[in-house]
C-alpha cells in the first residue's frame, strides 16, 4: 500500500474524530501495514490518543472505545487510558508508537518511545490468537466455511514467534522483506491449503517453544511517566480552555469607594479613577492551579 495512502486515511481519520468533538492528540498505525505484510484486503487500523476534557477528569470518566470505519477501525483511549496501558508494556500499544506512519504531537511520541515491550504480552497475545483460531466469529464465517479456522490467527502466532525469538528488546514489531512477507501472506490467506489439524497442532508447538524464550526470572519494569504526563495534560487543557473562550466576567461598581488592590495590579489604568463613583467588567481565564 502507498504510503501516501496511508497518511492519507491517517488524517481522515483524525478529521472524523474531531468531528465528534474530541481534541485528538495523537494517531499511530498498527497492523499488517507496518510488518510488509499487507495486501488487497488489508485494513487501515490505528491507536489514538485523545486530550481528557476537564470534566472527564473531575468526574473521573474515561475514552476507551473502538470506532469501526469503512477500510479499517479506531482504537480511540484519552491520554491518562492510553498511559496505563501502555505502561505495562502492551507491544501492540507501543507499535502504534514505534511506527513511522504517525501523525500529531511528537512530544508524546518521543515521551512513549521510553517504554518497551513486555515479553510476557507477546506471549499473552500469543493465546489469545489461538483461542481465536479455532473460534467462529461472524465476521469469519467465509473461512470456517472454508477450512474450519482462521489462517489469520495462525499467521499471527507464527509473527509474534518471530518477535520473539529476535527481540532485543528494543522493538515491538518485525519488518518481513519481500521474500518472507510473500510466505507469510500465503499463511495468512491460507493459500497453501494448510489442514485444521496441521495449524491447531503447529500452533500449540510454537506457544510452547515461544514460552522457553522468556527467562524463568524475567520481571517487567514499568517505565513511570506520571509526571510528565500530569503536568502535559494540565497545559493542553489550560491551551484548549483559552482557545474555546472558557471565562468569566464580573463587573463591579465603585460608588466613590477606593478600587481593590488586585484590580489596580492587575490593570494599572484603574488607578486614575480610584476613588470615583465608576463601573467596570473584568474578564478573566480560567486558571487551573
């Protein structure tokens, strides 16, 4: 697929979701797109990050849906959802991150990058693709027609094997070149008529050989970003309530009495009529402390 193309339907995307009246902050790809392993009837699919609005947060709602569109789906999370699951080391997560087709704030993109995979989420995922194989969901009703699974969830096992057996790391996806990514488009399309008990049983011997990889000792460290996170979500909601007009007036009426102190600091014009019977309205931002 073009990369054009790809940035493309990016943009659109984020067009849509700020039609809904989200702020949205970040747009990462995930997928087949990222691997070379894309084909004709791959979908464009992406994570999102979206600014919390300042009731939200007051009343401690959270964004996490999925959005589904015509060529691929959403996955939409506010900024403070987004970070805790990331922080644990969710590799599809921080793909949506590694990836080069991104668009939005670099800062975050940068601030995530500090975050590496989880081993043990592969591996997790890994299980979860099987369970998927064999099970028919409406959507894969073709395919269990077909060959009674899905070739894609075997695909994907294989893939996250490979991650395995080469991470360092250091990375959260495996770019396929064009030799490889041909075989495993033929995997994933089942075109070489792979049988269900051939895939059934490949893909517990795999699981089991993905689970040798991972250390007995091996413990996640999570990556602590609160900080930083608090204090970037307080400064784009500071920007987005003065350029939403987010304000309040008061107007006040002298009567020949001396003017606050604060009203002269703050508008030092006022002290050539301290003391007149005079009316004024201050307007002021709000400020979040």
């Amino acid at each position: 697929m073009d990369k054009t193309d790809i940035f493309k339907t990016l943009s659109h995307y984020k067009y849509l979701l700020e039609e809904k009246g989200y702020t949205v902050l970040y747009i990462g790809l995930y997928g087949s797109q990222n691997y070379n392993l894309d084909d004709e009837q791959s979908d464009i699919d992406c994570k999102v990050i979206i600014l919390p609005t300042l009731h939200d947060i007051i009343f401690r709602k959270t964004t996490s849906k999925v959005i589904e569109c015509e060529n691929g789906s959403i996955d939409v999370k506010d900024l403070i959802t987004f970070y805790n699951v990331i922080k644990k080391g969710n590799f599809s997560y921080i793909e949506a991150i590694d990836t080069e087709y991104s668009i939005g704030d670099k800062y975050l993109k940068d601030l995530f990058k500090q975050i590496r995979p989880n081993l043990k989420s592969f591996l997790g995922a890994m299980y979860e693709k099987r369970k998927a194989l064999t099970h028919e969901y409406p959507s894969k009703h073709e395919e269990f027609e077909k060959w009674g699974f899905d070739p894609k969830q075997y695909h994907h096992i294989i893939r996250l094997s490979h991650i395995l057996q080469h991470i360092n790391n250091s990375f959260s996806y495996m770019v396929y070149d064009d030799y490889l990514g041909k075989d495993m488009i033929e995997i994933k399309r089942n075109t070489i008529g792979y049988t269900k008990q051939f895939v059934e049983k490949d893909s517990d011997e795999i699981i089991e050989r993905s689970k040798k990889m991972i250390p007995e000792d091996y413990k996640y460290e999570e990556v602590d970003l609160s900080d930083e996170i608090g204090r970037y979500i307080e400064k784009e909601i500071k920007k987005e309530l003065y350029n939403t007009g987010v304000c309040y007036a008061r107007e006040v009426r002298t009567f020949g009495n001396k003017i606050s102190k604060t009203d002269i600091e703050k508008f030092p014009i006022l002290k050539d009529y301290d003391g007149q019977d005079i009316s004024y309205i201050v307007y002021e931002n709000v400020e979040i402390l």
